[in-house]
C-alpha cells in the first residue's frame, strides 16, 4: 500500500479498524481458500498497523449477487463507528458483478468506511486508483461469466452421464476407498474441516452405497409408510430410535424431522436423479419453490450409481403420502391461553453446539410424579435432543412475579427502556428515509420500463440502465430489511406499570397474565440453581435487553423450536 494513502486514513480515521470479509462460493481443490483469505488479510494487517475488528465470512455463497451475504452487516457496523475498513484479500471476494460491486462500495463509503484488497491495496481518491478498480471489476466480470459457464458445462455433462450435479458425498453414499485414500484436508482459520477429493480413476466420481447409513436409511422409507407391517410408525418415533442408534448427517450432525425429509425426498437410495425445469432461485425468476418435496420436481431420470432398492412401488407410494395435501384440521384459536409462561420460556442447559450456548428449546406444560404435579419442561427431553431442564409452574410463576416486583422498585428500569424506545425510534426514522430513496428509483426503473414498452429506447440502452436502477436498489433494500429487524416494541417505561401487575397479579388469569407479560418479556431461561439440592431458577430477559436478531431471523421471540 502507498505510504501516503495510509497517511491519508490515518490522519482521516485516526485509529485504523478493519472487518475481514471472506468468501468462497464453492468448495474445490483449486479455490482462494478462506484460510488463505484469511492469512493474507492478517499479514496485511499486521504490516499496516490496523486492528482487526472481527472476521465475517460466507461461504458457498456466489459473488454474482450480494442477496443472503453479510456485506450489509458490515455495513451497517461501520456506520455505527465500530469499524472504519471493511478488508479483503481481493475485490472479486467483495462481488462479481461491477455495478452492484459500485453500488455496496458507494453504500460503504456513505457509511463512513472504505473497501481494501490486502492483495492490491488502491486509493480510490485518484484517477490511477479508480482506473484500477474499474480494471479488477471489469475482470471479476468475465471471471464471473466463466465460472458460471464452466459449472453449466459440468452439469451438463454430469447429468449426461447420469450422475448427481456435483460429487459430494450423500446420505447411504461416499466416495470410494480410493478418493477417501487421496482426500485434501484443510483446516480453516476458524477450526473446520474442508474436504476436497481430486479426479479418481477408480470410481470415475460415481458415488459408492454407505451400509452405516444406508441401511437405516430404507428402514426409515419401509417402517414410516408400514411397508412390511400393517401400521405405519410415526416420524417422531423413527427419530429419535435412529438418533440412539448413533444415525447422523454426511457431516457429523443430528437428524432432524426437516433433514431425515430433505433425504428420502430426493429419491436417490432408489436411484433418481432430479431437476426442475424452472430453478429455485435466481435474478428475475418470477416462481421460487417454497419445499423440496418430489412433486416440485419435473425433470426424474435413473442415474448410474448403484440403488438401495429397485422396490419402485414403496417409492411411489412414498410420494403420495408425502406429496398428499394435509387432512389435519385446523382449530381457530380462541384467544385464550390456558398457561401463562408456555412460549416464554426456554431451557437453558448448556450446549456448545447452539448459537447461545445453550439448548434453547422452547418449553411446555406437563404434569409429574405421583401427585401430577403442574410443570413446565423441555421439548427435548421428549424428543431426546436434550437431558432437559423442568420447573414447577408455581416455582416459574413466583418467580417471574419476584421480577415484576423487583422491576417495580428498581429506577434504572425507565431508563433502559427509554433508551432502547429511542433506538428503535430512530432506526423507524432511517427506515422512513430509506423507504422513500427505494420508492425513488423504483419510480424510475418503472419510467425506464415504459419507455421500454413504448419502443422509445434502444434494448441494449434499456438493459444496461436498469442493471444500474437495480444495483442501486440492492443495497437500500437489503438495509431495509436490515432496519425492520431492528425494530420491536418496548416495554412501558413507568415503574408504575409493574406495581400495577404485581398488586393486581392474584386476581388475572392466566390469559390476563400472558396479556400483560408478553409486552414485557423477551424470553425466560430456565436454569440449574448452583446449589444442586435446590429447585431450577430461570433467567428473565426483557424487551429491552432482547439481542437484535441476526439476519433472516424473524423478528420477536427467538430460541424457541
């Protein structure tokens, strides 16, 4: 990097703060891998004296657009000062595409911050600087355009020649020995394993059957549509016997109801393949499949690798089932809630493999013991994801009660609610903003499309700027979303209003309770007492000190499965 460009943001941002921003957009042994990424950010960093903030990464995620990326939380963080550099390794890890590539950096700058290539740093105040962004842009471009053409080519020829799409492992399928022998392993900076395997002439890619999971596998298929028996046995049952059975993912993880479906809907132990003739996902596709069940796929043909079963007929039947539309009735809720904490509460032992740390799961009523005891305890336990914490309802309801109370009487109550009211306030108040920048260009990109049906510009003229309106829009739209999840409703900020809740708590209902709790409570951990011979406490989390959910997340409740 040019001395006088660090001078310059330097004496610009004073202390130098960078967010690295990896991406890969699909695993293979000849990528920029994240590890490699990584090391040259940190060596960049290093040699320039800038304090690395954190590191974001996407993986498996196309430079070609920036939609489900985390670019506008870095955004985001830097327009609230937390960092002042959003670090790559190269500009095509930033994008692919030159004018969304312009219109994220532009939204970056706006926020107070500046995009870096640590393998080409240039300062993009200067004409030479901005000339060789446009070079690299323009380069990411074709690269883009190539990448894209060689995976239509390999799909092509894979389905050609009857295999799946791509050589990955699946469910009841592995390699053979011979690529498992001559498998590249990398470790990632953040402790992952990769796997890359390199062309083998053994197996020629073709996919070999895995006993360990594959004979669970059609034993799921027979034994839920009660193929060899007169009654089918539930999902949940299944589950849970093949989870004690030590049955998990290609990857090492437990099986759930979505992945076990994910797996029998692909018909692969039977030997399809399948394809949709309008993709899932993609720019300016008017129909998105909302499920992965069979009857969203209209392309099936036999693949070469070796099937499970030649039985086509569990196969169909199977398919109806799944495919059938649901007898079960649906009972309007009545606006009642029989307990007061059930969708509150969560369990909070501890679990290293969730976001939180800690199981997460919601919790319900139930009775115990020979008196039938009213509880509250954790759906896992009943699922056996989870050994599963449980509270007497009179011990939880007390509890939360103490806390109203407790709330009643502290003054730092109003002021933390207050300060979050503000926040949100002013996050509606750059919503409004960004709201009406969208409406702006969506006015003009609808202009530009009547000229369009007019016959009044020229289609290349036409193409060219409505990728433009479009970048522009990208990234307001996605800040957008961004701000909505930001915003939730407060608690009352009067220590009144908790007074008035414990004084009259005695004469509610339980549905009164819940009425006057929900705007209140974020959510209730349940958690061990440190004196093992007591009775499960629970951690009381407010609206207020609620975290702001992560991206895609619905916002409210979070936790609860």
């Amino acid at each position: 990097m040019d001395p006088e460009f660090l001078a310059k943001l330097k004496m610009f941002y004073g202390t130098l703060k960078a967010i690295i921003y990896i991406r890969v957009s699909e695993e293979r042994e000849e990528m920029y891998s994240p590890a490699e990424q990584y090391a040259d950010c940190m060596e960049f960093c290093k040699k320039w004296g800038i304090v690395v903030i954190d590191v974001v990464q996407d993986l498996d995620l196309s430079g070609g657009t920036f939609a489900g990326r985390k670019v506008t939380d870095i955004i985001e963080r830097v327009r609230g000062a937390e960092a002042n550099i959003a670090l790559v390794a190269k500009r095509d890890r930033w994008g692919r595409d030159p004018h969304f590539n312009e219109a994220y950096e532009r939204s970056l700058q706006s926020a107070g911050g500046i995009l870096i290539a640590a393998k080409n740093p240039v300062d993009p105040t200067t004409y030479a600087g901005q000339q060789q962004i446009d070079t690299d842009n323009f380069i990411s471009k074709i690269q883009r355009n190539s990448i894209a053409e060689h995976w239509r080519n390999t799909q092509k020829r894979r389905w050609k020649a009857e295999m799946p799409l791509t050589g990955r492992p699946q469910f009841g399928y592995q390699r053979c020995p011979e690529c498992q022998k001559n498998v590249v392993i990398q470790t990632m900076h953040d402790g992952k394993i990769k796997r890359s395997y390199p062309a083998c002439k053994s197996c020629e890619g073709f996919l070999k059957k895995e006993p360990l999971r594959g004979i669970p596998l059609m034993e799921f298929y027979k034994r839920w549509m009660g193929w060899d028996q007169s009654k089918p046995e539930s999902t949940r049952s299944l589950i849970v016997e093949m989870r004690e059975r030590g049955v998990v993912s290609v990857r090492g993880n437990v099986m759930g109801e979505s992945n076990w479906f994910a797996t029998l809907d692909t018909g692969f132990a039977f030997g399809w393949l399948r394809r949709r003739s309008i993709p899932t996902k993609g720019r300016g596709l008017s129909k998105k499949w909302t499920t992965n069940k069979p009857d969203t796929f209209d392309i099936w043909k036999m693949g070469k690798h070796e099937a499970w079963s030649d039985d086509l007929d569990l196969w169909e039947a199977y398919k109806e089932r799944r495919c059938a539309p649901s007898d079960r009735v649906v009972v309007l809720f009545n606006g009642k809630h029989k307990y007061e904490l059930s969708g509150n509460l969560v369990c909070g032992l501890p679990n290293e493999n969730r976001p939180e740390g800690i199981c997460g799961t919601g919790m319900y009523a139930d009775k115990a013991g020979k008196n039938h005891t009213p509880i509250y305890v954790c759906q896992g336990r009943r699922n056996k994801t989870c050994k599963g914490l449980s509270i007497t309802q009179h011990r939880a309801h007390k509890l939360v009660l103490d806390w109203v109370v407790k709330m009643g009487a502290d003054k730092e109550v109003a002021v933390a609610a207050m300060k979050d009211a503000a926040r949100t306030k002013e996050a509606q108040t750059v919503l409004e903003a960004v709201v009406d920048q969208i409406s702006t260009w969506e006015k003009k990109l609808s202009r530009l499309t009547d000229l369009q049906v007019e016959g009044e510009i020229h289609p290349a003229t036409f193409k060219l700027k409505e990728t433009e309106y479009l970048a522009e829009l990208d990234p307001l739209r996605a800040r957008a979303d961004l701000l909505r999840q930001q915003i939730r409703p407060t608690a009352p900020v009067e220590r009144r209003r908790f007074l008035e809740i414990a004084s009259t708590w005695d004469k509610m209902t339980p549905d009164e309770r819940r009425f006057v709790l929900d705007p209140l409570i974020h959510q209730i951990v349940v958690t061990r007492n440190p004196e093992r011979n007591r009775d499960n406490t629970l951690r009381v989390i407010p609206v207020w000190e609620a975290p702001v959910p992560e991206k895609g997340e619905e916002p409210g409740k979070s936790g609860v499965e």
